[in-house]
C-alpha cells in the first residue's frame, strides 16, 4: 500500500517566488531520505464554501493565497524511517525568515486507497480533502475508483486517494477542523492530474455527461457540504526536473 504526506499552506500572493525557491531547496533534503516525488502547487480556482473551504482550512488572511502539496514515499515504513533519520539532518534548521505562518500549515500523511494513470508531469490539479466515516472506507474506495477512472477517460493524466484514520490536533488548525470533521471519521486526501487547466475544464464538460456519474441526489459515503475542493497550477514537481 502506498503512502504519502498531504499540505495545505497559507502563502502570501507576494511571497509566491520566496515559497518556490524554499520548496526548490528543501528537494534533496527529502529525496536523500527516500521522497520518491514532491509536487508544490499553487491555488488557480478555489472556490469559497458556506460551511468550509481550502481558505478557511488554514485559517487564510487577506492577501494569503493556498498551496496543495504532496510528497509520495512510496511507503509507510520508509516515510517513518526518513523522518527518524532527517532529525538529526542540519538541513532540517527552520529558515531564519520563512514565507509562511508554519502554525497555521496543516499536514498529515496518508494510506493510499487508490491510484490510477501514470505519474506525472502536469499542468494543473483538482485536489480536495473530504471527512468519511471510517466505516464507509470501502464504500469511499469504490466510489473514488469510479471517479478517477472517469477522470482518466476524460483526459486526467494520474489521480490519487489518501487514507487517514487518524490526525493529530493543531494548535491553530488541523486537517479535522479544515472539514469539521466529527468523531468517527476519517480524512480522505486526494487529487487528479491535468495536462492544463484547459484540459481539466475541457474533461468536467465531458465527465458530467458521464454515465458512471453518481446521479443527483444520489446517497455518497462522506458528507459532500464539508468537502473542501479546488483548482491550483503546478510550481514544482520532481518528476519534471
């Protein structure tokens, strides 16, 4: 079973290239620990909600734009053991100025449920972070197999689902409050990988036309008001360097 570690950060517009250029040197820090991929992307279309949404995630202030990020491990015990080992890495020092309010960033990492396509490179990703119940997992796999396989006949290049039963409290904001999610559930973390944002407009039209479509109203395994969802452009993806 896959593994790997889901972000959501508050990052002011003006320190876009700051974020970037810290994400670009923090690369061989987890790839020498076994990071099979890192992807940095950065918030193209995010639309608000009336209960939550990737903004109120994090906590965001005026002027904060969202990034959505990954990095796949390939493994559990191989994200385990780097993190054991990347401790004692001088590299892991916290920058004397960072682009970001670290307290409000959420993480967690994730079992993968289900993946389909081939990874990367990209142009564009659809991500989202959804509360289930745990007992609806294999309910949520099936229905998550459904819709990536219809993403890929629609033009999504790879997409993915994340698993996590359990998450940590923040002290500012966690994955749990970014979906207020309730005792019993877990959080699901996933995306779907576009060649362009183009392209994923171009695939929605098609895939609502879609037969395998879950129909209006229909009964889903996880409560669709407090899905958080959205748009973002790739800044950085190891695959493509």
């Amino acid at each position: 079973m896959g593994y790997f570690q889901g972000f959501i950060i508050p990052v002011p517009e003006a320190n876009k290239g700051a974020y970037l250029k810290m994400a670009q040197e923090s690369v061989p820090l987890f790839t020498d620990y076994g990071a099979q991929r890192i992807v940095e992307c950065w918030g193209s279309d995010l639309p608000r909600g009336k209960l939550t949404d990737m903004y109120g995630a994090v906590k965001a202030e005026k002027g904060e734009n969202i990034v959505f990020s990954w990095i796949d491990w390939g493994t559990k015990e191989r994200y385990f053991k780097a993190h054991q080992d990347m401790g004692s890495d001088e590299r892991m020092e916290e920058p004397s100025e960072m682009p970001f309010d670290g307290m409000r960033m959420i993480y967690s990492g994730f079992e993968t449920v289900g993946e389909s396509g081939t990874s990367g490179p990209a142009g564009y990703v659809q991500g989202y972070v959804a509360p289930v119940p745990k007992e609806k997992r294999e309910a949520f796999a099936d229905m998550c197999k459904t819709m990536r396989d219809i993403a890929i006949d629609n033009g999504a290049i790879h997409a993915a689902d994340g698993w996590a039963a359990g998450i940590k409290s923040g002290e500012a904001t966690d994955f749990k409050q970014a979906v207020q999610a309730k005792a019993g559930e877990a959080i699901a973390f996933g995306y779907a990988e576009w060649p362009s944002k183009e392209a994923f407009e171009n695939g929605a039209e098609k895939m609502l036309e879609d037969t395998r479509m879950p129909a209006p109203g229909a009964e889903m395994p996880m409560d669709g008001k407090r899905l958080i969802y959205g748009g973002f452009e790739i800044l950085l993806d190891t695959d493509s360097q």
